[in-house]
C-alpha cells in the first residue's frame, strides 16, 4: 500500500439532509482522480449511494466509506446519511476519524442537526472542520452564514477562505491571502483572525509574530494549527461549491496539509473494565504493538454476507491474522481485507494505524466490537455513545403463517445494522413491535425487510400498555370441589388484598398457620392468583402494586390436588378483586422536548390539550430550549409528526416511562367495555 500512519487523513462529511454531502464527496473524487466521471443523485450513479433504496429516494440512508489517494496521502471520507432519522449511523462512525467536516449549505443556513452534530464532535474531543456548499447558487448568503456559524457555533469558526466572484471560485485567507477580493469582508482581516487565533497556543511563534512582526509560513504554524483543532480554539470554515468545483481543489489541499492524521488527532475514548470500575487505557497508533480495532459498521447482505468495516487503531492488521472478537476464547481469522470505494472493494494485505478496511463473512462481527490480538486487550471497549433512542413504534406481524422465524431473523438484521433500532415483545398483548427514530425510518426499515429480505408485514399502532390495580383492601374465598365418578378434587382459600405503592409489584404472602393449607399446596395457590395477574380483572390488562395474602383454607387427604388449589387460588382472588374497586392505570411519560426557543410557547399550549404536566424548561445555546413534562403514553404515541408541525422540523424530543397513573373515569368505562375479563368459570 505504500503509506504510514502519518500520510492517512480521517473525514466524517456530516451535516442536515439537501447540504450537498454526496454530491460534495462526488467532486472531491473527480478532483483526486479517483474517479473518472462525475455521478448524479437524480440518475442514481454516485459512488457512496450505491444501494437501490437510496437510488430511488435520492438521499443517502446509510454511511459509506470512500478511499482514494491524493498527492502521496491517503484519505478515508464517510458519507453520512442527513436526515434526524438516520443520526445514529451517522453518530456510530465518527468513532472511526479525526476529523469531523460539517456541511452547511449556504442556502439554508444552520439548523439545529448541524448545532446537535457541532456539540457532539466537540463532546468527544474530535477536531471540526465546516464546509459551507451551494455557494454558486444564485440563493446563497455566504455573509449571513458565516455570521449564523459564529453565533450559533462559536467564536472560533473562522473562514481559511471566502468566495469570490460570486461563489464562481474562492480565494485563500490562509496559505496565500493575496490576490482577487473576497465577495464580502477582508482577505487580510480573515488571515490575520485565523493566525492570531493560532498563534495564542504557541509563546514563542507569538513572540515572533508580534515583537518582530515575521510573517509566519504555514509550517511554522502546523503544530499549533494542529493543537487549536484538537483542543476546539479554531474551527475552520471553508467554501466551496460542489456542483461548479469551485473551492474543490482548495479543500483538497486543507484536508492534506492542515486536517490531523491518526497521531496527531485525539486519542479515542478507550477503556478496560465495566460499568464505574472501568478505566481508560492508553491506545497509541504504532504498528508494531499489539492490535487494537473495532468495527464502527455492520451490513448484512443476502448474497453476500455480512460485511465489517473497522478502523485499526494500534498495530497491524495482516492477511492471515489471528485476532480475538472482544472477550472471546476462540480468535477468527482474517482471510481478506478490502479497502472501500462505496460498494466497490479493492483487496489490500495489511492494515497499517488510523487505516479503515473491511472484512467479509465473519459472523462473530457486530457494531462496537473490538478486535485484538492479545488477551491482554481482553475487557477493551470504545466509551459508550449516547445515540438517541428510538421513540415511534409499529407493531408487525407477517402476512403469511409461517414467517415468524424468518421476521425473526431478519429484525435482528435490521438491530445489527442500525443502532437506532430497538425490537420488543409485549407478551401481555402478543405484540412485536419496531421502534425507529421517525416515521421515515421506519417506513425504510419495512420497505427494506419486504425488498431486500422478502419478508412481508401488517401492521398497525402498537397497543397501550395499560395496568390495574385496586384502589382498597378486600377478601376473597373459594370452596373448589368437584366429584366425578373415581377421585375428587378439593381445596379451600381464604385471602386478602391490599394496595401497594405505585410500581412497587406484586407480594404474595403466606400466612397460614396450622396446616389448613398443607405447604405443598401453597405454591399452587400462587400459580393461580398470577394468572389472574396477567389476565386482569376489569379490563383484561396485567395487575401490579397489589398485595395477596393467604392466611386461612381447608384440604382433603384424599381428594386435594394441586390442580384444585390453583383453581381455587385463582377464584379467590377474582372474588377479591371485585370487592377491592379496581381501576385502570395508564403510562405516564417523562417527556424532554428540545425545539427553537420560540417554538416552545406553541408546544407548551399544545401540551395542555394532551393532559401534560409541565416540568420547567432551559435555555441551550443557539436560541434553543429545553422542555421537560409529564404526559400520558396514549396522548403522544405519534407525537413526533406533532412536534415536526410545531417546530419546522427544528424540534427533537426524548420520553422514558415515569410511573403510572389512572386514567380518566370516562376511559376506562370505554376499556373495561371492549376487554370483558375472563373472570367467571364453571364452578
């Protein structure tokens, strides 16, 4: 391959859906020559949407990773899908760079994605760099954006150019600040803001910039350009146009010379150990110590496999390699590695440090893994990110009887790949249901189980998962006995029943003395009073927060059975529970709205028609808030296209279950009408 560590350069193109990051990756491989023609998103011939959904939704919906050389260095490019739905694949790979660029287009501005993405690169101490596309069209406010950057973003976003000639080229602040005029503010200006923003962290260059005043040459200001963007003191702002070319080369030229390679960017979060107890280590990019890589994306194809894309980080990775799948026993072997140009792969034989490659058809791969080559590295694992969880969810089932194992399989397809996919089984309403980021990503999720894996679905809006409980004690009896020609069955029960707080459960007590009951009959009672537990009593809904206490009963030495008990367990308890005023709980979510600070008086008033208990509210930077309430399950299960109407689509928001409540009497005269329970049986 020809290259070390320190001629590889890592780059994240991140930023808001329509900012131009694969068209913008399409110029930059034209410009490289590692491709030979342009590829366009409406004829579905770019190299990083390569897949037939992506194709025919013209918009990226997975990360794909882009090698290609250029002047002796060696650059890896991610292009990361833009939509809010898909921002955990996009958030999952940036453990695999230095380097995070984040697209604005100079026609819409700054969003609050662009502000989530900008906050999560600086939280995980990775060097940022913003690439302001579109500057050419004829909507552009380059000036404004600028100005939107440093508000929202930071002081120091400062431009290494600026357009020229109305976005038709761009003239350098940086390398070379003289020539053509800027078409706003001062080349000078911009080059003496950027190298006094530079010169802070260096005492001796300062010295020579301001006592002497010397003109500093770029390589005099690598190291501390390169300090300033590990530490955050600068973030870079470049122009360019990806449609002209226009600031191509230029970019080009910045990711070379003035982006970090492996060693010079921040070392990764790694630790040993779990929960509190774990510790970080030391991970270093020296290709003759022991192997350190994990795998930062998983895709699973049905004619090829699955496919692990992994970023070396200490050590080298050979053909023929023997490493270790986090704490496994048994190592895999490494048959082949591919370097990657979107959907096309280039077989390599090594992988030196900060190099990205890929392996195929190792099963025992998944996403955050860690590969290594020695139990030494054993317990090695990236710091956890904290992706969004996944909010709106569709209850499947599939079309044809059958399918449930191959729906099985390939959910848990769909989870390895995407780690904004969450599967769960209600068993109290036999109910599988898919939890995506948004309406769009699940609607992608389906088409893609139907296209790709040919497995088809109903569905519908999963069920409210409601409770009971009773709002007073009572006791319950039961005689069982029955007769039938040879050997009876007998048992009697006495118990009681009482409330207990909110999600405290359920108790079951025994507190018979004497031996009315026999002990091995007690289990049996118990057996009968849970499943009256899962049936309900008033509404067919799971029974929590209650109490059963057994203190008294009867038996026959001849004609007690078990069976017997847990029919007569079973009877006194639903005797019980009519006398005990049952109610109906519902789920009451903590609900924590983020939105433009001027959306919030909009969302709060439509919160009080959704019987929501407002919890206080924060100010964020960039004009936005925090909204934190209370609100029933059932009055925001689609709550997000709600949120989308209020905000613009400037609003997010995360709910976790609180407690549960009652619901409202006319409520739950409509549940216990529809769910008739199963209470009376044949004495």
């Amino acid at each position: 391959m020809g290259y070390t560590t320190s001629g590889i350069r890592n780059i994240a193109l991140v930023g808001q859906a329509g900012a131009g990051k694969t068209s913008l990756l399409e110029t930059l491989l034209l410009q490289a020559g590692a491709i030979r023609a342009r590829g366009s998103l409406a004829r579905g011939t770019t190299v990083s949407d390569f897949d037939p959904q992506e194709r025919r939704l013209q918009h990226s919906l997975d990360t794909a990773i882009c090698s290609f050389d250029c002047s002796g260095i060696h650059i890896n490019v991610i292009d990361t899908p833009g939509y809010a739905d898909f921002l955990g694949k996009a958030l999952s790979v940036l453990e695999a760079v230095e380097a995070v660029a984040i697209v604005v287009s100079a026609v819409n501005g700054v969003d609050s994605l662009t502000q989530r993405l900008m906050e999560f690169a600086r939280e995980r101490e990775l060097c940022r760099i913003i690439i302001v596309n579109k500057i050419d069209s004829r909507d552009a406010h380059c000036s404004d954006v600028l100005q939107q950057l440093r508000e929202a973003c930071g002081r120091e976003c400062l431009p290494l150019n600026l357009p020229s000639g109305g976005g038709d080229a761009v003239v350098d602040c940086f390398f070379q600040p003289h020539g053509r005029a800027a078409d706003f503010s001062s080349v000078e200006a911009a080059h003496t803001q950027i190298i006094d923003q530079v010169v802070e962290l260096d005492e001796k260059l300062m010295a020579l910039y301001l006592e002497q005043g010397e003109e500093i040459s770029p390589e005099q200001l690598h190291d501390p350009f390169e300090q300033a963007l590990r530490e955050g003191h600068l973030v870079p702002v470049c122009f360019a146009s990806a449609e002209s070319g226009a600031g191509i080369p230029e970019l080009l030229q910045v990711f070379e010379r003035l982006m970090p390679n492996p060693a010079e960017g921040n070392p990764p979060p790694f630790l040993k150990g779990n929960g509190e107890s774990a510790e970080r280590v030391p991970v270093t990019p020296d290709p003759a110590k022991h192997v350190i890589a994990h795998v930062f994306k998983v895709s699973i194809d049905p004619y090829v496999g699955k496919l692990g894309v992994l970023r070396v980080h200490q050590g080298t990775v050979r053909q023929g390699s023997q490493l270790f799948v986090g704490d496994a026993r048994k190592p895999i072997k490494i048959a082949h590695l591919f370097r990657l140009l979107g959907k096309e792969s280039t077989e390599v034989t090594e992988a030196v440090p900060g190099d990205i490659c890929a392996i195929a058809k190792v099963d025992e791969l998944h996403l955050d893994a860690v590969l290594h080559d020695s139990h030494e590295e054993d317990q090695y694992h990236l710091k956890p990110v904290a992706f969004p969880p996944p909010m709106l969810g569709v209850a499947i089932e599939p079309e044809r009887r059958g399918d449930e194992q191959r729906l099985a399989d390939t959910l848990h397809k769909l989870t390895a790949e995407d780690p904004c996919v969450r599967i769960e089984h209600h068993a109290a309403v036999n109910e599988t249901v898919l939890y995506g980021m948004g309406e769009f990503h699940l609607r992608v999720l389906l088409e893609r189980m139907s296209e790709r894996y040919g497995v088809h679905v109903k569905t519908h809006p999963p069920s409210i998962p409601y409770r009971e409980t009773i709002t007073r004690p009572a006791e319950g009896h039961c005689r069982h006995k029955k007769q039938t020609g040879g050997a009876g069955q007998f048992g009697e029960v006495y118990l009681r029943i009482e409330a207990l707080e909110r999600g405290a459960g359920f108790e079951f007590v025994d507190d018979v003395v004497g031996g009315a009951i026999p002990g091995q009959y007690i289990p049996a009672v118990e057996k009968g009073v849970r499943q009256v537990l899962v049936e309900g009593a008033l509404a067919g809904f799971p029974i929590q927060d209650v109490r059963v206490t057994v203190y008294d009963g009867k038996h026959h030495s001849v004609d007690s059975k078990e069976v017997a008990f847990v029919s007569a367990g079973r009877k006194a308890f639903l005797d019980a529970l009519q006398k005990a005023t049952p109610i109906v709980l519902e789920p009451i979510m903590r609900l924590e709205i983020t939105a433009p600070a001027s959306a919030i008086g909009d969302i709060t008033g439509d919160l009080a028609t959704k019987r929501a208990r407002i919890n206080g509210n924060s100010s964020l930077p960039g004009q936005r808030s925090v909204l934190m309430a209370f609100v029933p399950l059932a009055e925001v299960a689609e709550y997000q296209s709600r949120l989308k109407a209020l905000t613009g689509g400037q609003g997010a928001y995360t709910m976790e279950l609180s407690h549960y409540d009652p619901v409202p009497a006319r409520k739950q005269q409509e549940l216990a009408q529809a769910r008739r329970p199963r209470a009376e049986e044949d004495a």
